[in-house]
C-alpha cells in the first residue's frame, strides 16, 4: 500500500566509490542486453529471435576484457546484425522523450519545483548530446515554478524549443483531473494554459496531453476544440479493472458531438525505458492493427520525475529500423498525430465519457477538498460577475483582472489529479486547504469592492445589498442580519443576474396568495406540536398561530396568506414524526429523521418507494486491495448496514412561515455522530438535508457573505420562538476504512438515471446487465443526479459533492470515506454537507398575476428539465448574496442580463483577457436540457458590438451579431458551449 513519506525515516551511506565511465564498454553492454532481449521476446518459432542468441554468443566469444582492441570486433558484429532493416509494413514506433512529474502527490508542492530543476537540466544535457533527441513537457505551472526559481535553466529551455527540441504540451495550466471540475474551470485550464505558452514560447499546444488522470468527461472533446485543440493523448484506461478498452488510435465523439483524434499509447505507459520487451509490447497491445500502423513510445522516468536517460536513448537509437522489430524513430506529437491523420480514414469513434473502472473513490476521499473545490468555483464566479457589473456601470471601476488571475490559478492548481480527487498525502492536502482560504478571503474582498463600486451614487438609504448571480428571476428565503447579532427571515425577489434593496425590518405589503410553511409533529398519543402549542387535533384551515401568516414579501415586502388558500398535513401517528408542508411538497419525517413520505400535493403522487424509507445512511466496509485512497471495489455493497437511529430524537426547529425545520441526532458508531436539520421554505420545491461542520477549519464566506436559508449561521439566532434549542447540525467522522452514504429509494422504474456533468448531463445504466453496467456501480456526478420515468421522477442534489450511484430505484449519494494512505488522517473530523431532495411531476408556471413572485402552478406534463431541476441544483449552490452597502444602496432592483429560455444557461460573465478589450465582456452560455433551441439575450447594459469567439476569446471573423432592442438571437444545438464579446459603451457616471 503506498503510505505517506516518514520525516523521521534516515539513510545511512555506508559506501562511496569515484569510477571510470568506458562508453565503449558501455556501447557493448547496451547491445548485449537489446539482444537478448530480442532472443527472449521473438520466441522459439522465430528465425530472427535464433540470430539475435547466435549475434550476442559470437560478441562473448571475440571480446576480451582485458584487451580493448577486441570491443571494435564485437561492435561490428553487433552492427551487421542491427544493420539488417524490415520492410515498409513495419509499425513505426514515435519514440517521446517525457517525464511525468506530478504536481503534488507524495511530496508537497514545493518539492515539486526541485523535481522539476532536477529532471530539466537532465533533459537539457541529453539535447545538447543528442541533436536528434525530442522532449515533451506539459503543465505550464511547473513551467513556471523553474521561471521564477531557476531563470537560466527556463532560458535554456527556450532556446531548445525554438530550435524543436524542447516541446510544450498539454494546453493546459497543470495536468487536471479529468471528472470533478466544473466546465469553466477546465476552460480556464486551457486559456492559462495556452496563453502561457503562446506568450513564453510564440506558439500554443496543438495536442491535449494528460495521461495519468482517473477518468474523462464526455464535455472535453468541446472544450478542446474550443481553445484550438483537436489531438488528445492519454493511457489512464488501460488501467481499467473490468473491461479492457477496445482501441488505442480513435475518434473520441463528446455529448455536443464534438470529435477528437485519440491515442493511447499500445504500451501502456508514459515511462518507458527502452526495452525491447517494450517495444514488442507497444506492436502486441495495439487494438486497432490495419487501420493505423504508428504508435507512441513514451519513454523516460515519470510520476516523481527523472526523465529520460542517455541509456535510453542509446538503446532506442540502436533499434532505429531492425528487421524483426517495429520501426524505432526519435519523433515529436506533431508528427504522431499528423501519421496518425493521415490514415484515419478507418478509425473507429466512440461516443460520451472515457470512464475509468478504477479508483473510483477518488470521488470521495478529502472532503474538505471537494468542498474547498465547489466553494471556490462558485466565489470566482461570482467576484467575476459583480466586478463586470461594476465595470459596465461605472466608468472609475477597475476591473481586478491581475488578482484574478492569481486566485483562479491558485483553484487551478489545486485541481492537479492528484489533490482535488483527494489522492495526496496530509502535507499537500493542508497546502490546498490554505490555497482555498487564500481565495475566499481575497474573493470576499473582492465581492466588497464590487458591490461598493454598484452602490455608488445612488440616492437610497445605506443597507444591504441583495445579489442574484444566477440568470434568471428568484424568489426566495434570506436570512437578514439585525442589531444585535440576530437575523430574520424575509421572502425576497432578486432579477436575473442582477440585485434588489433588502426589504426593511418593519416593512409589511401584502402579497399573492402562497401557502406558508407548516410544520406538525405528534408529541403524545391524541396530541400534536403545532407553532409551539400542544393541541389535540390536527390545524385546520384558518387557525394558524399569531404571526404565522406573515410569510413573505415581493422584493422586499412580507406576504400574508388568505384563508382557505393553503392545503394541510394529514394527520400523523402518534410517534413523534413531523411533517413539513409547504403546499408544493409534503414531507414527513419518522421520529429517526428518515424520510417515511415524500408528496407532490398538486398531485398527491408519493416519491418514496413503498415500504421504504428516505434520508437512510448506510456504513459500508471500504477496504480496497491496493490504491486505498483512491479505490472503493465493488465487494464493498456485501457489507452494507443501515445505520439506526434512536426513536424520539427528532425535534422541531423552525416552526413554520417563512421556514419549517425538523433536526435529529444520529450515532453513526461508537466513534462517529451526526445532527441534521431537514428545511422546507415557502414556495421550494425541494427539502434540503444539512449537515453542518461544528468547528474546525473555515468553511467560507464570512457570515454576512451568504446569509442564506440553510439554519441559522454561526454566532446568529433566528428571532422566532423554538420550544426546543436549535443545535448547530455537525458530523463527527472518526473511522477507519469504512464508506458512509445516504440512500433514498424512489418510487419510480427507469432502466438509466441522469447525472449532470460539465456544461449538460448524460445517462448511466441504473442495472448490472453486462461487465460495462457493474464496473461503474459508483460513478461521478457534479450538482445532481435524477432517476425519472415518463411524467414522474426524483432529483437528489447536493452542494460539494460528487461520488454518486443509482441502483434500481435507489438513489445513493456518497458522503465520506475514511482511507489510511497515503494520508492517514484523511477525512477525519468535522464536515459540512447539504443534499436536497426534488420530486418533480409537470412544469410549472406562474399563475397569471400583476406580481412577479405569484405562485407556481402546474403547466403541463414534462421531464426534469421542464420541472426545474437543473436550475433547482444551480440555486442550492449559488445562495443569494446578502452584501452590506457601504453608502446608500439602490433604491431599485436591476438586472443585467436575461434569457428568454430556461434550456440556456449563461454560466460566466467576465471582463475579457486582451488588455486591448478592458471595457470588453466574455459571456459563456451552453445549452442545459439536450436540445436545439433558440435564445434571446437581453441586456441592459450599453452594448456597443457583439461578436462571438472561441473559449480563447479569439474572435469568429463571420461572428457579428446584430443587435435589436438591446437583445441577441443565438442559436444552440444539444449541450453545445458558446462564447461571445459584449464590447461596452463607457457609462457617463
């Protein structure tokens, strides 16, 4: 098992001795051992394999050691034998000077830059030797590492790949994982990356390279011809548990329909050495003989770096063109790939996601470092949009395009295939955690700047500042701060991309009729908890507590519910269960905290599957045989045990209104415990289950920075009378090789389920029909994943999350792992967590109404992307923005932009990288539903030009896009990412 490094562990030198090199002797024994190795490898049935013994016996006998005249005499053996060429139909191997050096794994980050002196000068040495000889390097982090630490190696480098020696590859700004980061963060990858290159070494990468990465989304084939790349390399899928891949040199088609040219190298490697085991190895493994006849040959020490060595290359230049072996040449990815394009009229495609069956734990394992991932995807995101904002509305405002730049390569960096998946050892994952407070306390600043610089000369009072980032309309639950330290609750509407005035503390409007909140619990037998009082029957219509039928407020008013316009829970048993009911969803919890029912009430369809149970954590046994942090094998559903909670544990939280709340306790083990508050807000069509870090290290934004409705925050109490103490909801996770998850079984048969990854969603089988269904019984999902039939499904998602399953009907999320190597302190601890539940029936609609938050009705029969659950999964992760106004904050709500389709999604807005285009926005949209669709954006900021653009932001010559009444028409096809610049009007401030 491989364990983290011991800093105690010593070395002792007992021996040191000086030695003479004789090349001669050495050119001999490099011979020697390619002969016999062609003797070994070509078999007994092979002429050629009975010359190679014969050549390498007649060398024996002629050579003297004692007399250095006789090594000429073995040479030229050596040479009539070499000298024997094959013919013209012999595979051409495209040998590769590379070295893989992780960017952290074993060592923390700055042991990598040493890595990477070390293992350069090594390259640059063998290519002042060696004229003929290639190297290629990726990840432009660690390009940049040498830059700064060491000038005159990096010049050095410079001067090779000018003259072809020295090849930049990848694209990309390190070697990324290939699954959990979101869409534009692997587009960040690649426009760092590129323009990285482009300025140190005047031309950009041409091929994506990442070998070593534990899986590949179906989006990347998209995203690479987007920043101007259309070859990929990699071998990770060779390492595939189940099945074996069936090709090597392949088109690779992506969700959009994007195709690729691919190659895995038939060997199976990135560190070759040069043996002709190897070599014979590269011909033998290739899956797709007769339709291409060249392969890679990727040779040099990898992983903790080295390199390549002058004996590899003495042996790779010695097999050059051997008859019996395939073709031998020094070459370069540009002439692989253009041999490879050449012949490709015969290659097979594949379609949708590169998945690896391996280390499929890596979904789980640090996470503190999956939720440090999400959390910080979101803060740029949205330091991104304000800062844009800002800029489009005032002509003083700097856009912090240089602190940007930093915090987003710091996320960058952290996302190395070997940190965010949570395979590194303590050293490294303490690193990634402080890059992660690094960006949350300048994002945090940042966020400030903006805001100020949007409230800046407005005539309203000073207050708070309510921001929506997400591009469409909300209403919704804030959590407002008060004097004292307190907060209330408000129902408050934001416009799309764009903000609102909080609402005053004493405001009151009435509003639309919409069903508050109630929460019903059952205390003793024949009695019921309701709004703090014990009474002996269920509410009935009209009897609401006093002040429960303030529940909300347009904007920033409060909204009163008539009487007769809301429905409610039935009746219980006498058990201690509670029911949520907020006239959308029906929730009732057992006295544990297990979901018993889940209703739509328009329908009255139950989610749950019947006789079973919802919200129910399971412990598993998590044992791999080898890669413990990186692995959960399948025999790991054998031990599967529920874990059972104690009855009566469950308690009222929030009574009902705006928020009803229940939370329970939970003993996972002897070791390890769990509080949870289950919430339902007014007009949500989901129930959120959270899970709160109780300590410990920071969890992000600072208290006023999303007060959100997810419980009260830290240091806050809500304002409203609670019969019971509201704890602070925590897991305390101290295990060892044991898997915990949450399981919900849906009342719904579908033989695939949807999970979403970058920029759209595909299916996954939810059976285990053939080796290809089994292998992935734990996949990866990003903010949701649902399990639907037709007119009816389940949704389940979560806000930092990412390993996930479904099985028949059970949809299982999973929550922590507890590994030993090569971090043995992995996961323990105090986590955080949200998961939301979402049934869904039809679309919905607003019924017909003078104001813009009336209530949702039910439009017509549809899937889960005519209910909303792609924007429900957006809203969990995207909070609004409670943002104190250092002056007066607009007086009036305003919006930036809109989209007159929910299948579109604009994920990111950003000043533009050219500094020629510093009044210059970049918008990216993608289609989220898998459809072709038109859509219309509206703007209304003052929009000189609009023209589209790759993900480079290199503009599309026939790109223009007419302008009509401050709105664009573009058009998408299924899952498709597009770009375009928005050139500003400088505002008259």
């Amino acid at each position: 098992m491989i364990a983290a490094p011991d800093p105690e562990k010593m070395f002792q030198v007992s021996r040191a001795e000086l030695a003479v090199f004789h090349q001669d002797v050495h050119k001999l024994l490099v011979v020697l051992e390619l002969l016999l190795g062609m003797a070994k490898g070509l078999g007994e049935d092979n002429q050629r394999s009975f010359q190679a013994l014969y050549t390498a016996n007649q060398m024996v006998n002629v050579c003297d050691p004692a007399q250095p005249k006789t090594f000429s005499v073995a040479q030229a053996l050596a040479c009539q034998f070499f000298g024997q060429h094959g013919g013209e139909s012999q595979h051409t191997l495209h040998a590769m000077g590379h070295c893989h050096i992780d960017t952290a794994w074993l060592w923390p980050f700055e042991e990598t830059v040493r890595k990477c002196a070390r293992s350069w000068v090594t390259a640059v040495q063998l290519m002042e030797r060696n004229p003929e000889f290639i190297f290629v390097c990726s990840q432009a982090q660690q390009l940049l590492w040498v830059k700064s630490h060491y000038p005159g190696l990096y010049t050095r480098l410079q001067e090779f790949a000018c003259c072809g020696q020295f090849v930049p590859v990848g694209g990309t700004w390190v070697e990324m994982d290939g699954n959990l980061p979101s869409g534009e963060a692997m587009v960040r990858q690649f426009l760092q990356g590129q323009n990285f290159f482009l300025q140190e070494f005047g031309k950009m990468c041409s091929e994506f390279w990442l070998p070593d990465t534990f899986g590949y989304s179906a989006q990347l084939p998209q995203i690479m011809l987007g920043c101007g790349i259309g070859r990929f390399l990699t071998q990770k899928l060779s390492w595939n548990l189940v099945n074996s891949f069936p090709h090597h040199t392949f088109f690779w088609e992506g969700l959009d329909g994007s195709r690729v040219l691919t190659h895995f190298p038939p060997g199976n490697s990135y560190g070759m050495q040069g043996s002709v085991e190897e070599v014979l190895k590269t011909v033998t493994n290739n899956r797709d003989k007769g339709r291409t006849n060249h392969s890679a040959f990727l040779f040099g020490f990898g992983d903790g770096g080295g390199g390549p060595t002058q004996t590899m290359l003495d042996r790779l230049k010695r097999l050059g063109n051997t008859d019996g072996l395939p073709r031998v040449q020094l070459s370069s990815p540009g002439r692989l790939f253009s041999a490879l394009e050449s012949t490709s009229g015969q290659l097979c495609t594949w379609v949708g996601e590169l998945f690896l069956e391996l280390h499929n734990g890596t979904y789980t394992s640090q996470a503190q470092i999956k939720k440090g991932n999400r959390e910080c995807e979101r803060i740029l995101h949205d330091v991104e949009l304000l800062s844009s904002l800002a800029l489009a509305r005032s002509a003083q405002f700097l856009y912090p395009a240089a602190q940007l730049q930093c915090l987003w390569r710091l996320l960058l960096l952290n996302q190395f295939h070997d940190v965010v998946p949570g395979s590194c050892i303590q050293l490294v994952a303490e690193d990634a955690m402080c890059h992660y407070k690094d960006i949350r306390s300048h994002g945090n600043k940042l966020l400030s700047t903006a805001a100020a610089a949007l409230c800046a000369g407005e005539p309203g009072p000073e207050g708070l500042l309510v921001v929506n980032t997400l591009p469409w309309k909300r209403t919704e639950v804030l959590a407002l701060p008060k004097p004292g330290g307190a907060h209330s609750l408000a129902l408050v509407t934001v416009p799309s991309m764009g903000f609102a005035p909080a609402p005053a503390p004493t405001s009151l409007q009435p509003l639309v009729p919409q069903q508050p909140v109630f929460v019903v619990q059952e205390v003793s037998p024949g009695g019921f908890r309701w709004g703090g009082d014990v009474v002996a029957a269920p509410p009935q219509r009209g009897s609401e507590p006093a002040g429960l039928q303030q529940v909300g407020r347009r904007g920033c008013g409060l909204l009163e519910a008539p009487a007769g316009s809301v429905s409610r829970p039935p009746p219980t048993k006498p058990d201690g269960s509670v029911t949520l009911d907020n006239g959308i969803i029906r929730v009732r919890l057992d006295p544990t905290g297990r979901l018993s029912s889940l209703v739509l009430v328009a329908s009255g369809r139950e989610a749950i599957a019947e006789g079973a149970v919802g919200n129910q954590f399971v412990l598993f046994d998590d044992v791999p045989l080898y890669w413990d942090a990186w692995d959960v094998m399948d025999y790991h559903l054998e031990t599967r045990r529920p874990v059972l909670g104690q009855v009566r544990t469950l308690a009222v939280g929030t009574e009902g209104g705006l928020r009803g709340s229940a939370w329970f306790l939970l003993q996972l083990s002897p070791n390890s415990r769990l509080s949870q508050e289950v919430v339902l807000d007014v007009g949500c069509p989901y129930v959120r289950f959270h899970t709160e870090v109780a300590g410990g290290q920071g969890s992000g934004y600072l208290p006023w920075m999303r007060l959100v409705g997810m419980g009260p925050a830290p240091g806050l109490s809500l304002s409203l009378p609670s019969p019971h103490p509201l704890p602070c909801p925590q897991v305390h996770w101290h295990e060892a090789h044991k898997f915990l998850k949450v399981e919900f079984p849906a009342r719904v048969q579908s033989p695939q389920a949807t999970y979403e990854i970058q920029f759209g969603h595909l299916q996954r089988p939810t059976h285990y029909n053939t080796s290809w269904d089994w292998a992935r019984f734990e996949v990866w999902t990003h903010r949701w994943m649902d399990l639907s039939e037709h007119g009816f499904g389940l949704a389940l998602l979560n806000d930092c999350k990412y390993g996930a399953s479904v099985h028949g009907n059970v949809l299982s999320l999973s929550l922590l792992r507890a590994p030993k190597a090569p971090d043995a302190f992995a996961d323990m601890g105090r986590h955080e967590f949200t998961y939301a539940l979402m049934p869904h029936k039809a679309a919905w609609e607003r019924i017909p109404h003078f104001l813009p938050c009336a209530p949702l009705r039910p439009a017509s029969p549809g899937s889960f992307q005519d209910a909303g659950v792609i924007r429900a999964a957006y809203t969990l992760n995207f909070p609004l923005l409670a943002l104190p106004a250092p002056g007066p904050a607009p007086a009036a709500a305003w919006s930036a932009f809109s989209l007159s389709t929910p299948a579109v999604v604009l994920e990111t807005v950003k000043q533009a990288e050219a500094p020629a285009e510093s009044r210059t926005l970049l918008l990216r949209l993608y289609e989220a539903y898998g459809s072709h669709v038109d859509c219309w954006l509206h703007t209304s900021l003052l929009v000189q030009e609009a023209v589209l653009c790759d993900f480079l932001e290199r503009r599309d010559p026939a790109g223009q896009l007419p302008l009509s009444d401050a709105s664009l028409k573009l058009t998408f096809s299924p899952f498709q990412v597009r770009s375009l610049l928005l050139v500003l009007q400088t505002p008259s401030d």
